[in-house]
C-alpha cells in the first residue's frame, strides 16, 4: 500500500487524467508487491548447559527402535535418567530425518504431549524442547503431527516461569506460519486474549518471541478476516504502541518484532484509522526522530532492522484517507521529521543502500499532500542531497524525481525555489538515462517547471535540451510526453 503522487502535466497530448491513471496502475503494483514480501520464518532456541556441551558427542540421527527406546526411557525410572533420555531424544530431533521417523511411530505424540503435561518441570521443559525442534521442520506434515499438543503449549502462556513462556512462543511462532489446522484449532481456543495477556511481561525476553509469534500469526493468509479484527479488537494494539515508545525503556529486539506487526496490520486494511486514532503517527514519528539520533551517535549496523518497519508503516499510514480526518497529518507535521528523514537516508546510503527506497517512499508520501513538508524540503536546503542521489538505480531516480514532481506541482512559489539551481542540469542528465520510467519522470517534471518558471525554458534550450529529447522520440511509451515537451519549449 505504497502511494505514489504524480506531477500534474498540462495536455498537449498526454493529460492530466492520463498520469493519474498511470500512476494508480504502479501504485496497485507497488502494494501488491509490499504486501507479498513478508518475513515469514522460523526460529530456533537451543541453549544446552555447560556439562552437555562438554561432553563432545554430536547428535546422531535416530532409527525407530532408537526413539522407542528413548521414549520408553522417558515415562519410567528416576526423574533424572527420563530427564536425560529426553534430552537424547531432543538431540536427535534437530535431524530431520530423526523428525519423520518421529511421527510416523504411532503414539510417540501422545507419549511426548504425556510428558510435556506431567506435575514434573524439567520433564515439562524437556518435552517442550522437543516440540521446538519439531516446529523448526519445514515440513508441514511435522507441524501437523504437533497438533495435540498446541493446546497444551496455549495453556502454558500463563505459566509461571518466563523461561517456559517463551519456549511455548516461539514453539507456536513456528508451528502457526506452517498449518492452517494449527491456526484453525487455536483461534477459537482464545490464542488472541493469551498473547494479548503476555504482552504485559516485564521480561524483555517473553516479550521478544510474543512478537515473533504475533508476527507469524498475522502473516497468515486469512488473517485480514478472521484475525487482525480480534487483534484490533483487543489490547494489544495500544501495548504495542507503547512497546514502541522512544525512551529509555525502549528495547530494540522488542520493538523490531512488534514493529513488523504493525506493518502487518497496517497493510491488512482493516482498520488503520483506530492505529491513527491511538496516536500510531505519533509514535512512529518520535521513533524515527529518535533513530536518526541514535545514527548520529553510533554505527551499529542493528539501526536498519526496526528502521524498515518503522519507514513502512508510516508510509502507509500516510495513504490512508482517515490521516487527514483524525488529525493524523498534524500528528507528523513538523520539519523534525523531515530532517531525521534526512539523516538516515545519509545513513542508508552509506551503510544500507538497499533501504534508500523505504526512506524515498515516505519522502513521497509526507510531500505528495502537504505544502507545508514541501517547504521544510526547501527552506532545509535538502533538494541538492536529494539530486545527489540520483544516479544510484533507476528505483532511487524515479523516487527522487517523483519527490521533486510532487514539490513542483505545488505551483510558482515552490517552483521558484526549485530555481535556479542544480535541478536542471540534473533533470537534462537524467533524459540520457537508458530507464523509460525514469525518463518519463523527468519528462513530468520538466512539464511542471516550464509551466510555473517560464525561465527553465530558455535555460532548457540552451543547454540542448531538444537534442536530449529526440533520443526518445521513437520510444512508445515516451512519444506523447516527448512530444508535449518539445512543442512546450517551442511555444517557450
């Protein structure tokens, strides 16, 4: 749900209306593609004592008469051989291969979901770890064979110990992404109220693997109706806005997961005007002021991981038509923004260049409706960075130009700021740019600099620009643009 804003052209042949629909057509395009690049996957905790991982051995994978055994081992004996014959059993499951052998013994679920449910902690616990290398499968019939216990790892949330909460997370984290059935038994079971009553931990770690599982949950293809609702409908949303609070609570593995959560949320459509509503533009405004700080004092390279979601989510806020009726554009209207903006595209750009994108994209949506963070570009002098972008890919041209398109359309005043300066000679380079897309920006905001600067025209001449645009007078898909421009500076 990426909106782009196009330049007003004046008809000769190509008009107004024309552009609009282009421009709709890509950014259909652009929202598909958002919303399909999830990050669906799996984590992993393995965390052996000292004293196992001294002994030297390797797990190997096991046969059938091997996890019988270990299995048998596990229900009878003192507490301390069951405990180490789990632990074997554990070790083997990181296998695959192990894995099938697993669920295809009848009753070795049955005997796990026995131990994982006994008065006994550490069998519990071991039993649980189980379940984990289980969930890690990427094969959907291990998740599917996991399924009588989810109920059990469900109740467990409320569980007094936040080592074995957070164990059960990111067990149901990866179990909910792989099977429908998983997902289908553990909606009506009340899943939703159970995270929403773990977002209350004080511990960072419980809270870090609610996210993931949380994440997982609304990237499920039904989530739109019969998920994201219930989430709404709940607590959570208002936790995780204060999860993202800048301050000195504000923990960065915590915020990342329930970041990408909101991103989810947000692209689902459902309801983005209650996020508005509960101040979510707010928030993420001072989350970006806050990570353009941190930028400045230090180099780690962990900035990016919750800067992509943040960018994301504010940009399509950005889009929604509620921004303007609850007050959401005020939320963001301030020159900060624009400056930190600024900063961590310098970032990217230096350290991140395949985020340059992100940052353009809410460049374009804070300008394409709003005079008033068009003037913070200009009055901060950030047109001469921006141009100095250019060259990089034609992904990060056409967004620079479409950021300009949307400043110039704004009328004279603006266009008289844009002038003189390095915007032409920049604009003239780019018609020698082999990228349709990105030339048929240039030709857009060449149209609205003619129109408010009559100046450029002659400037344009000078500088031969008509040579420039005979290169794609034969290009279809330039013909009418090229040719509305070269009657527009003839007419000049």
């Amino acid at each position: 749900m990426w909106s782009r804003r196009q330049g007003r052209l004046r008809p000769v042949v190509c008009g107004v209306e024309e552009l609009r629909r282009r421009g709709r057509e890509r950014e259909a395009v652009l929202r598909k593609a958002r919303r399909e690049q999830q990050l669906v996957s799996k984590r992993l905790l393995r965390d052996d004592a000292p004293e196992e991982a001294g002994e030297g051995c390797v797990s190997a994978i096991l046969g059938e008469t091997e996890v019988q055994q270990l299995l048998r081992q596990a229900q009878r004996g003192t507490e301390e051989k069951r405990e180490r014959a789990l632990v074997s059993l554990r070790r083997g499951l990181q296998h695959p291969e192990t894995q099938q052998t697993f669920i295809r013994l009848e009753g070795s679920m049955r005997t796990l979901v026995g131990l994982l449910t006994s008065n006994q902690a550490l069998l519990q616990l071991e039993a649980a770890r189980c379940l984990h290398e289980l969930s890690h499968s990427e094969q959907s019939t291990v998740a599917e064979a996991c399924l009588p216990a989810t109920s059990y790892l469900l109740t467990y949330l409320s569980s007094h110990s936040s080592d074995f909460i957070e164990l059960c997370l990111y067990t149901l984290g990866n179990l909910i992404v792989e099977s429908e059935a998983v997902r289908r038994q553990l909606l009506p079971q009340g899943i939703v109220p159970a995270l929403a009553a773990c977002i209350q931990s004080p511990h960072v770690a419980v809270l870090e693997a609610l996210g993931f599982a949380l994440s997982q949950l609304l990237q499920a293809k039904e989530a739109p109706e019969t998920i994201i609702p219930s989430i709404l409908a709940s607590t959570l949303p208002q936790h995780m806005l204060q999860l993202l609070q800048p301050g000195p609570k504000l923990n960065p593995g915590v915020a990342v997961e329930f970041a990408w959560c909101l991103h989810y949320i947000i692209c689902s459509q459902v309801s983005n005007s209650l996020l508005i509503a509960h101040g979510a533009l707010s928030t993420l405004g001072l989350l970006l002021l806050d990570l353009a700080e941190a930028v400045q004092r230090s180099e780690d390279a962990g900035l990016e991981l919750l800067a992509c979601p943040v960018l994301r989510c504010v940009s399509n806020l950005l889009t929604e038509a509620e921004v303007e009726t609850v007050g959401g554009q005020m939320q963001l209207r301030d020159e900060r923004v624009v400056a930190a903006l600024f900063i961590l595209l310098q970032f990217f750009f230096q350290k991140q260049p395949s985020l340059l994108p992100e940052g353009l994209w809410l460049l374009n949506n804070l300008t394409a409706n709003s005079p008033s963070f068009c003037t913070s570009l200009l009055s901060l002098d950030l047109i001469e960075p921006l141009l100095q972008l250019l060259p990089l890919s034609n992904v990060v041209s056409v967004m620079v130009l479409t950021v300009l398109c949307n400043v110039a359309e704004k009328g004279p005043a603006y266009c008289q700021r844009l002038w003189p300066g390095p915007l032409l000679p920049a604009l003239l380079q780019t018609l020698f740019f082999s990228d349709t897309e990105v030339v048929g920006q240039s030709l857009e905001l060449l149209h609205l600099l003619f129109l408010y600067q009559p100046e450029a025209v002659q400037v344009f001449l000078q500088q031969s620009g008509l040579q420039a645009l005979e290169r794609h007078q034969e290009e279809a898909q330039l013909q009418d643009r090229v040719y509305a421009l070269q009657q527009a500076a003839l007419q000049g």
